[in-house]
C-alpha cells in the first residue's frame, strides 16, 4: 500500500515539476517516514546516489498522510519550492531551515500556494490556493486517496475505544495537545499554528 502512495507522490512531483518549475528541477526520491513534528521535509543536500547520480530527499509524514489530499500535495509542492531556491541559491530560510523567510513566500506564492506567517517558524504555514487545487483536479490528483498513515506516539491500533465526550487538539508543529468537551477553533500560544482535531 505504501508503494502505492509513494507512486502518486512521484508522478505529482513530475506534473507540478511540468507545470510550475519548467521540468528545470531535479529528480528527488520521495519518501514517506515517520516524523511527527513536521508535514514533510527536504534534505539540504543529495543524500541518495545510485553510483552515478546524487539526489535529494523529499519525505512526507507518515503520520499526516490522512489529511485532505491537497495539503498533502501542498506539502510537496511546499518542499519542491525549498527545491527550487537550493538550486537557485535563494535564501529562503534561517535558523537550520527551521525560519522561512520573505524568499519562500514570493517563491511558493508563484506556485499557487496559499502561505502564512507563524511565530518562530516564519512564512511557513502553507495552505492550496483554489488554482492549486484547480490544477490537481486537472490532472487527476483530487480523485486520488491515501487511506492509511502512521499512528503518533508509536503507537498501534487496537480495538475501537468507547468514544469520548472530548476532542483532542494537536499542534502540528510543536505537538502540544489539549482536550476540549466542543468542537472549537485554538491556535497555539507558542507558534500561533491552528490546533488540529484529531482522533483520541
């Protein structure tokens, strides 16, 4: 199954690599590990080879692979933009690639991203625009679904739990996590992201 989720990943970054970079960016592998604290990533630099080539890593969180599929492929097009200024010697972020700067803002907003300021982290939050979404509808990439991801904490499904009164808010970012006993809208304190429901 994950092969398969890895194989719309890649054929996504060959259309959005057509349709917004010219086919001017490299070839990267596209991973699905687990990392928790982050959407996805990409390696500053070529950490793969096959003996007569050196690539990049774009990874795409095992454990939020079920939002909706196009944040999911916001967060590729997101690493693809990080792509885009390494090759291009933009400045997009500081602070160990933690703090996105105004570089990655104009960049991912040239490529229908939809970005927001968050403290600590920058131009980071990063949301599709309707053209984006226009665009995988397009090609197909809307009637796509990935229907499984990794559980946090390391932990694994067991029986279904009697369900609870309260609902739990996650930051995506940071992790810290309240219960609340109605649905609401939270932003963290600590880097202003929108707490996420999540199941408990």
């Amino acid at each position: 199954m994950i092969s398969e989720y890895q194989h719309i990943l890649e054929n996504a970054f060959d259309v959005l690599n057509s349709v917004y970079y010219e086919n001017k960016l490299p070839k990267a592998v596209i991973t699905i590990q687990s990392n928790s604290k982050a959407y996805g990533y990409i390696t500053s630099t070529k950490v793969w080879t096959d003996d007569n080539n050196s690539f990049y890593e774009i990874n795409i969180s095992a454990e939020y692979l079920n939002r909706p599929i196009e944040q999911v492929f916001a967060t590729l097009q997101h690493e693809m933009v990080h792509l885009y200024c390494i090759i291009n010697n933009i400045a997009d972020t500081s602070k160990s690639g933690r703090y996105h700067n105004k570089n990655f803002k104009v960049e991912a907003e040239k490529r229908d991203l939809l970005i927001e300021y968050a403290k600590y982290i920058g131009y980071s939050k990063t949301m599709p625009s309707d053209k984006f979404i226009k665009t995988l509808c397009k090609y197909g990439f809307m009637d796509k679904s990935i229907e499984h991801h990794r559980c946090n904490n390391n932990t694994s499904p067991t029986l279904p739990k009697k369900k609870s009164s309260t609902r739990k808010y996650k930051c995506p970012v940071c992790g810290i996590s309240v219960r609340a006993t109605k649905e609401v809208n939270l932003i963290c304190g600590d880097c202003l992201n929108t707490l996420e429901h999540i199941e408990s």
